[in-house]
C-alpha cells in the first residue's frame, strides 16, 4: 500500500478500491467504468484504481495523500466522485413512498433540503446508505454508493405503486466535491451560490450550464457537492481547479477523502454499514426515523435497539506506532477478542494510527485495547469519534 502515497506512509487500506487496481485487464471480467473526467486524471499524473466498478484517481502526481488531506484541512480539496449512483423516484405520492422505505423521516425537512438516509432489508441490515434530496412531494432524487445503485433502484422500483417512476440517472450527472475552508471562495468566484443551510440544496446555473449545488459533503470541513450534467462535468471541473489554484487548493483523490472521512468517524458502506451491521451497531441511529409507522427492517431495528446491540462502532486510537487495519482483531487486556476493526488509517492530522472498530459492549470509552497488527500486540484507546474538530455547517 505505501506505493500509493507520495509520503511513504502506509495508505488508506480502508479503501476497498486498493485490492483490484486492473480488474478490467482480466479475461470475463467487466471492463471499469470511467467519470467524464478520466482524461483530466491521466494528464495530472493520478495513481487510479478500481472502485465500486470505476477506475478512479487514488491521489495526483506531485501530491499524495497526505498533501492532499493537509490542503482539505487548511483550504480547499476538489473530488472527482461521480461514480457514485444519482436516481430519481416521481409522480403522485413520490416523498410518501420513499419515506415508507427508507430509514430517515422525509417529514423533519422542506423541499430543498437533502438528507442523509439508510436503504434497509427486512432483518436491519444496509444495504446501501444515501443522500435523498427533495424536491417536493412528487419529486425525490436520490445520490446512493456506486456499487449499491442498482440495487437500491431494484428494491425501490419492485414496491413503487402504479403511477410512480423509479429511474437510474447514472450518467445523467457528474459529482464534484469541493471541500475545505475556502470551498464557499471557491464557488462564489463561478458565480455559483454559497448561502444556505447545512445539507440544503438548490438548482443553479454557470455558464448556461445546469449545477444542482448542495452544502454537504465527507470530510468534516465546510464544503459543497455539485451535480453538473455528464456531458459539462469537465468545462466545471477545470474551472473549479483553476479557483482553487488562487487560494491554495489542488485535486484531492479518493485516498485523502479516506482519511479525511475516518478522521471524522464517517462510516465507509461495506466496512462500517453492511448487511451484517445494522444502523444500531453503527450508531447511526439519527438517521432513523423511529416513530415512522413503516421503512424497511423497522421491526427488526426496533427489537435490536429495545435489547441492546451485542456490539457498538467506537474510534479507536493507537497509543503506539500501530495502524489498524479493516479484520484486525481488538483484545481486552487479558487477552480476551472483544471486536474486530472495521476501518483504519494513519490520520495526517494527529500523526498516529486511528480506525474504526465494532466492539461488545462490554468495552467502555477510555478503555486501552490491543489490536494485533500482524502478530504484534498494539495499544490503543477507545474513543468516540470525531478524532479530529468538525466543521461542516
């Protein structure tokens, strides 16, 4: 993994993206899916690899990862994420149906307003984790991981009532992450707007060119998320580098949006949020609407949360020179497994390994574990996340 960052510290192993750098060059296996801005990436020297079926850039020539997460803390990172799934469900009844199924209540925000929500099965498990933005009460878009999108848009359109239309908009739309401090600078020199509410939206214009612009993002920094259309994501793309060139700011790759995730606590879907953990476990019980009549997996997340998870998601940070890694082990002082790390990194920002790690719940905050980092005992504290000052509103 050290071959992927530019500072000769281990790279964010978190990323599943790391374990397949050419899948497509494999016979029988399906050829990566690239951005509108795969071209931009190869001329700024970026390291790519494949990602929920994309290749995507890792970090940029003359960067690395902990430039690039160092640049999203002090001024400003622009992502390149529009692998992630767009779809749209409208029509008669659209917010009422999508609230009947997904976890959070649509009830506690206005048209213009997003949403951080959660894509249940019957038994609690996650499917995927989303952003709903609405519209109004026909018209609902939804942003879900790469690799979840069909099958999110499978469940939703396999329950819609007749007069209801599901659509996946894959490539309808890019998605631009502009994040750090100076993000708000960043866009007011496009013209494009910066008022506005923590996950509010609006839709918007550069150049003649439709921008949905919303004040969200997953670094823990105040930043924004632009939704220009496929075909005008690159003329976008070069004119937000070239801003964020005069106040100090670069391209970032999936490699420091990592780290700056895990900093924050912000769970990863297949390593934090799964099938086999529920939003209880991950304490992601805010984005549920618990006194909703109907969503997929209620019953079963009410009966969880009445008993007590058998485990919780805590931070853990090392006290020594150990990473954790996703499947590494987490031992009580006699020795005793009590977990299993889900996420890990080196965090730039603190100098010291810190991750992710779901444990019973007989392990308390403040409690010193050890990780076994290859066969080696490493020490660290139970924590609860953010590790490191947020500041997204």
């Amino acid at each position: 993994m050290a071959a992927l960052t530019g500072a000769g510290r281990p790279g964010p192993a978190t990323l599943r993206l790391m374990a397949d750098v050419s899948g497509a060059d494999v016979p029988g296996t399906p050829a990566l899916l690239r951005t509108p801005l795969f071209d931009r990436h190869l001329d700024a020297g970026a390291k790519l690899a494949s990602f929920g079926g994309w290749e995507m850039p890792i970090e940029y020539a003359g960067a690395g990862v902990l430039a690039e997460h160092k640049t999203v803390r002090e001024a400003v990172g622009v992502f390149d994420v529009s692998h992630l799934g767009k779809a749209r469900v409208a029509g008669p009844g659209a917010a009422a149906f999508v609230n009947a199924t997904l976890t959070n209540d649509l009830g506690r925000i206005r048209p213009g307003q997003a949403q951080y929500t959660l894509c249940c099965d019957e038994s609690g498990g996650v499917v995927d984790d989303l952003i709903a933005y609405l519209y109004g009460d026909d018209d609902v878009f939804l942003v879900p991981n790469a690799s979840n999108t069909a099958e999110v848009v499978r469940r939703l359109a396999a329950t819609a009532s007749p007069g209801l239309e599901v659509t996946s908009l894959h490539e309808s739309y890019g998605v631009l992450a502009v994040q750090g401090p100076r993000a708000a600078d960043v866009l007011a020199a496009l013209g494009l707007p910066t008022e506005g509410e923590y996950m509010s939206f609006r839709d918007a214009d550069w150049k003649g060119r439709p921008v949905i612009v919303c004040r969200s993002g997953y670094t823990g920094e105040r930043g924004f998320e632009l939704l220009p259309r496929w075909e005008h994501t690159v003329e976008v793309w070069d004119a937000l580098l070239a801003a964020a060139a005069g106040v100090g700011g670069r391209a970032c790759g999936l490699g420091a949006r990592d780290t700056l995730r895990t900093e924050m606590g912000y769970p990863l879907h297949g390593q934090d949020l799964s099938l086999s953990i529920s939003p209880v476990q991950a304490r992601s019980g805010w984005a549920v609407g618990w006194s909703k009549e109907r969503f997929w997996g209620r019953d079963a997340l009410l009966a969880e949360r009445a008993a007590g998870a058998a485990r919780l998601l805590w931070g853990l940070k090392a006290l020594d020179r150990g990473i954790p890694r996703p499947h590494m082990r987490v031992l009580d002082a006699a020795g005793a497994d009590v977990g299993e790390v889900t996420s890990g990194t080196f965090s730039p920002s603190l100098r010291v390994g810190i991750g992710l790690a779901l444990l019973d719940r007989s392990v308390a905050e403040g409690d010193e574990v050890g990780v076994d980092v290859r066969g080696r005992r490493s020490l660290m504290t139970v924590v609860r996340p953010p590790f490191v000052p947020s500041s997204p509103k």
